[in-house]
C-alpha cells in the first residue's frame, strides 16, 4: 500500500519552529494497529490521519508515538494546512471520534481559523502529593480539565525556570500537566509535558490552549488574547473564547512531503 504523506511545522510561519506532524492522507479505512506503528515510525509528537467523506468533510484521528490521542490541535491545524493547500476550498469539516466535529476556516492572512470546544479547566481542591515532589517551583493554583493539570504561576519567570521530575509526571496519566503564568510581552505563556502520552515536552500544544484560553480571558478581562508557548521552538497562537468554543488561529508551513509503503 502506498500512501501519501505530508511534514508540517504548525503554529508557525517558519521552518524548524512551531511543532512538527506528519498527515496521512487515506482512501480508505486503516487498522489502529498500522496507524500506530506509521506514529511510531515518524516519531513526531503527532500523526494526523484523515480520509474524506465528501468535499469538504473529513475524519481526523491523532497519534503520538506512544498512544492514540482525544484531541491535537496542532496535529489538526497542520492536516487543515494540506487540505487547504491541494484543493480550492477555504471551509472544512473534521468528524472526529470523541470531541465532535471541528469547524476550519482559510483566511486571507495565511492564518487558519480553528473552532474548537471550549474546555475550561475546574479548581482542584486537593493536589496530587506528586506535585511536591516532581515540581522545583510550587504553583500558586492548579486546576483539572480531561486532558490535564493546569498549574499556574505568579511569575512568568518560573515557567522558563522550573525543573520536572518527568519520571514521576507519568505517574499521573492520563492527564498531562501544563504550566503557564501571565506574560509581559504576549496575555500568557505555557509549556506542555506529557512524558506518559507522547513525550518529555510538547513544542507546541494547540488542544491545552482551549483550556488556558478561556482560563486567561477571565483573569485578563478579555476575549482574544495572544498566546505564546515556551518550549524550544517555541509558537505563537491567537486566541478568541467564546461561551462553547474556542476560536484558534494559526500559521503552518510545509517541511516535505512524499509516500509511506506498507
């Protein structure tokens, strides 16, 4: 079987930043099994693969290296990227398994739009004792979504500082932690880790960001806000929350593409 199979950068508008993933283009349907072993393959944080049902309605499915994931916004932003780039529509609709179907919009401005759902993370009442141990700087507060523990810290200082015990992070799975202060230059920043899913730290993780987004809105008073994601290569989103979603924007670029046979 010969599929094709595209490399791109998302959340940036240039090479070698941003994060990484690889989109498989499908014609029909292909075991989880293969799809696994294609993610482990590439050894991208993300593997998108996505068949079309009709002109403009696809399926997306995720997989790091590790596991099948719920939800990858950058993943889904890059796969948007190659949909918009081989055809001559500017709307798409994503059906996936376990969050419902995404909206994606092409804009003038070499963005692309991305409705997401708004998943607001709830104060956690009692820490996991693990944090005591696994964290160098303690947050001031730590909240829970269905994807991971919000820490938040008074210094954006601490987010370019801290050290982690990774090992002891797994132990924590399935939820992945997040930390993220208030920013001088951007609304806030973030770093991502999710050593039990996918791998030590995420480049750039556009599903957290409809967690901190609506977090952030209400702290700041605002509903669009700008987002940069710390890691070493580091990325900028925009953001806009609404009541039920979450609006991101962003660039990608093509780093290769060709076939995969198996």
């Amino acid at each position: 079987m010969k599929l094709k199979i595209y490399q791109i950068d998302a959340f940036t508008n240039e090479i070698y930043k941003g994060n990484s993933a690889a989109v498989v283009i499908l014609d029909k349907k292909l075991d989880e099994k293969t799809m696994q072993n294609i993610a482990i393959e590439n050894n991208l944080s993300e593997t998108a693969f996505i068949q079309q049902i009709d002109n403009n309605r696809y399926t997306i499915r995720w997989f790091s290296p590790i596991c099948e994931i719920d939800f990858c916004g950058h993943a889904t932003l890059a796969a948007s990227f190659v949909i918009f780039d081989v055809s001559n529509i500017d709307k798409i609709y994503f059906e996936t398994l376990k969050v419902g179907v995404f909206e994606i919009y092409k804009q003038e401005d070499n963005y692309i739009k991305m409705v997401l759902p708004n998943t607001k993370p709830i104060i956690v009442n009692e820490l996991p004792s693990i944090f005591k141990q696994a964290l160098s700087i303690q947050p001031k507060e730590v909240l829970l979504n269905n994807q991971a523990y919000c820490l938040i810290y008074e210094n954006e200082e601490d987010i370019y500082n801290i050290k982690l015990d990774l090992e002891l992070l797994k132990e924590l799975k399935p939820y992945d932690v997040v930390i993220s202060a208030k920013s001088n230059k951007y609304d806030f920043v973030s770093r991502y880790f999710w050593p039990a899913n996918g791998g030590d730290e995420d480049p750039v993780t556009g599903s957290i960001h409809t967690a901190l987004a609506p977090y952030w809105s209400e702290k700041l008073n605002k509903n669009q806000l700008i987002a940069y994601q710390a890691s070493k290569r580091g990325g900028v989103l925009k953001c806009e929350v609404c009541d039920d979603n979450v609006i991101l924007l962003g660039q990608a670029v093509k780093y290769m593409d060709g076939y995969i046979y198996i």
